[in-house]
C-alpha cells in the first residue's frame, strides 16, 4: 500500500488573499497561472505555489500547523488514508468535498500541515 501521488506542490494559507497574491506577483515578476477568488497559483521551474484562502472551520488547523502544507494529488485518497494510518497518523481535519475534489489534512512529525488531495473526476 502506498500514497501514488500524482503531484506534489507548496501552499500557503492566506487569509488576505489578495494582499498577498500581489507580493508573490511582484516577488516573482510573473502573474499566476491560476487566479481564483479563493486560489491562485504560480508554476514556476521545479515548484508549483498555491496560495489560497481558509474557510473559517479550517482556522484552528492552519493556527497549529502553520501557513505552510505540503499538498499530494493522490489516485485514491481512501487508499492514501489507510496508508496513513499504518504509519500512525491520524486526520487533523474532517474530509472535505470541493469543487476541484476531495481533500482531508495530516500532520507530519514536525507539525507540517500535509493536504491530500483527490481530484473530482471531471477534472
């Protein structure tokens, strides 16, 4: 059993989206590939940077962990789960259902805020 991750990227939880959607816009000199109300997105060589915007019953999560979570596409996020739990870690989170999928948030060892993400199959 393991996670079969699709992709891996960096984001960071901003409740000031815009703020500081435009200080990575001009930090990077280059505007987001993604630009959503609630998400925006920068793919640069070697790192996709998602940032997006926390609903409110996500606050105490990103409070403990930090703005900072390593996000997994993975195939199957009950599979991933299960292999989470043969390592001893158990969800932070509730599993969420959102329009770009299913997602649910872990914790490595150091506090890292994981986010594993399956995609809805329209996407």
């Amino acid at each position: 059993m393991s996670l079969a991750v699709r992709s891996a990227w960096m984001t960071l939880a901003a409740f000031d989206l815009l703020n500081i959607r435009d200080f990575y816009r001009q930090l990077l000199t280059c505007e987001p590939q993604i630009d959503l109300p609630a998400y925006v997105e920068f793919q640069l060589p070697g790192l996709r940077l998602g940032i997006f915007k926390p609903k409110p019953e996500l606050e105490p999560v990103v409070a403990e962990s930090g703005p900072v979570s390593l996000c997994l596409e993975v195939r199957n996020l009950q599979q991933a789960m299960a292999h989470l739990k043969t390592l001893g870690l158990e969800p932070v989170s509730e599993l969420r259902y959102a329009s770009h999928g299913q997602e649910i948030d872990y914790c490595d060892p150091l506090g890292t805020r994981l986010i594993l993400y399956e995609p809805s199959a329209r996407l």
